[in-house]
C-alpha cells in the first residue's frame, strides 16, 4: 500500500484526517502544517498520495502540486469554491463538509490507480546503454565463433544463463568474457 502524506494548515485538522485514515488501515507517514514540509516527506517518500488542504502559511494547493515528485498523487479536501474549474487535471478535489466514506473510497481508488502504474513501470523492458548493448554484442560473437552458435542460439544461451545465475544480461555477458578471455 502507497504511503500517505496528511497536510493541513491547523494541527488538528491534520490529526483528525489521520486518526481516520489510520483507523481505515491507511499507513500515514508523516503529518504536516506547511506546504515545505510536505514538499519534503514527498521528496523522501518518492512516491504515494498527498492529502491536503488548499491553504497553508507558505503557499497554496497549485504550488505544492506544482512541487511534488512525478510519482506522488494529491487529494484536495476544501471548499468547492476554492478550486472549482481551476485545479489541476490530474488533482483529485473532495468538497467539504468530507464524508468519512467520499474520503476513504477516494484514497482507495488513488491507491489502486498508483498500483497499476508501479505494476505498468515495472512491466516497461528496460532500456540498456550504447556500452551494455555493445558488451552483450560482443559475448554473443564470442559464443558463436568459440561454440559455433548460431547468433540465436548464443542468445538463448545467454538469456539462460542469466536466468539461471540470477543476474542480468550484461553481468552475465560480462561473466562470460571474463571466463572466455582469460
């Protein structure tokens, strides 16, 4: 489960969203007053979902949004008045007076959709540099004039051995010029 970050100017506000959140089995990582402060659990945290106010001592809503990490999410919870028609595209609003169940289906769904991005990223091959493309060239070739491989053949062979040892492809095309060109 995604991390959440609580943000309201007046303490209590940010400890009764808390208290809710936690009594729901969201896991809350840090409570904060300013848009500084959630600006910096955000930057530590990398990724999850921002639950706040649309004003703080500091700044407002679209700063903090402005500042935040590609990977971490905002709820807003203010009036409709305050961000009706100029909140961000990708910032979810809940208007007040907060339903404790609006609340929690929303973050629910926040999570999820922060789920199926991980899981997305995760799936995304990776793309490998000049050099590594180069060295895994190279083992090939090696296979193939050493083990008269076909350049297939000596392909599944590395990917195998790579599968076998736990290792990627480069450590395992470096491994296997090392053993080779002793």
């Amino acid at each position: 489960m995604a991390n959440v970050i609580v943000a309201f100017s007046k303490p209590e506000d940010a400890k009764n969203i808390r208290n809710i959140l936690a009594k729901n089995g969201f896991s809350v990582a840090s409570v904060c007053t300013s848009g500084a402060q959630a600006i910096n659990s955000a930057d530590e945290l990398g990724s999850g979902i921002v639950v706040c106010g649309a004003r703080f001592a500091d700044m407002v809503y679209e700063e903090l949004y402005d500042c935040l990490p590609p990977g971490v999410r905002m709820l807003l919870v203010a009036s409709p008045g305050l961000w009706n028609g100029r909140a961000p595209e990708d910032v979810v609003c809940l208007g007040l007076p907060l339903k404790v169940h609006d609340l929690i289906s929303t973050l629910e769904m926040m999570m999820e959709s922060l789920v199926r991005r991980r899981r997305k990223q995760r799936l995304k091959p990776l793309e490998r540099s000049r050099e590594e493309q180069e060295l895994i060239k190279q083992a090939k070739e090696l296979l193939m004039d050493r083990n008269h491989m076909t350049e297939a053949d000596a392909h599944r062979y590395l990917q195998k051995c790579s599968m076998d040892s736990g290792t990627n492809m480069v450590e395992t095309a470096q491994m296997i010029m090392s053993l080779i060109n002793r």
